[in-house]
C-alpha cells in the first residue's frame, strides 16, 4: 500500500493542511500511521474518507453530522437507509431555515420600500408601533 504526506493528501482532495489537521482533532479522520521521525502518513483509505466529508459538506451536512454519518455501520446491509433517513432529516432542516430566510428577506424589502417612501420611523421595532 502507498502511502502520502499530510500535503499530499491535502493536495490531492483540495483542502488546506490545517483542515486535514483540524478534522483529525475532531475524530473525523483517525489518528495517522507515522514515520519513525513523526511524518504522518495516509492511506487511499484516509483519502476516501477526507473526499467523502468534503462531498458531504456539499450537501450542506454539518460535521457533527457528518462525524455520525462515519459512524454508520459499514456491513450494514440496507445502507441507504441510514443515509436516506439523515438526508431528509438535513432537507427539512434546510427547509426550514430556507422559509425563516424568506421571512427575513420579505420584511427587508419592507423595510427597504418604507425607507425610500421617506418614513422616518422605518427603523421602529415591532414592538414599539
């Protein structure tokens, strides 16, 4: 098995050095083999493991969440399960943050068109009216 260097690692899935650094503190990647003179060294199995948290955080996946989703048994069975049930779990939560963002965006046009009507008081708060 070959094996490659913090910066090789990072190099190859295209994050920095400290974030290979950081997600080892936090347990997301495991504690590296390492050289006689205290080099780190990782595996393809490290390199699978560090695109599969970047391909997560795509989704929009926190690392705790991620951290459990690592967690999830591999001999598993029905997988998909398990992924499927935390993936609608990160939609919903999504869906939901989308529709308080909406929320916020609509009362700043609100606000945007009260200031440009030259209301003076635009800036009152809700519960000063």
């Amino acid at each position: 098995m070959e094996t490659m260097t913090i910066g090789q690692l990072a190099r190859a899935v295209g994050v920095n050095v400290d974030t290979v650094r950081y997600y080892e503190r936090r347990g997301l990647l495991p504690p590296p083999d390492r050289t006689e003179a205290g080099y780190r060294h990782y595996s393809d199995n490290d390199r699978g493991r560090l695109e599969f948290i970047k391909r997560a955080q795509t989704f929009g996946f926190t690392l705790a969440e991620i951290a459990d989703l690592l967690d999830l048994p591999t001999g598993d069975p029905r997988p998909c399960d398990s992924y499927r049930a935390r993936a609608e779990a990160r939609l919903h939560a999504i869906d939901e943050e989308r529709e308080r963002l909406d929320q916020v965006r609509d009362r700043l046009h609100g606000l945007i068109a009260s200031c440009a009507a030259g209301d003076y008081d635009c800036f009152t708060f809700a519960g000063d009216t």
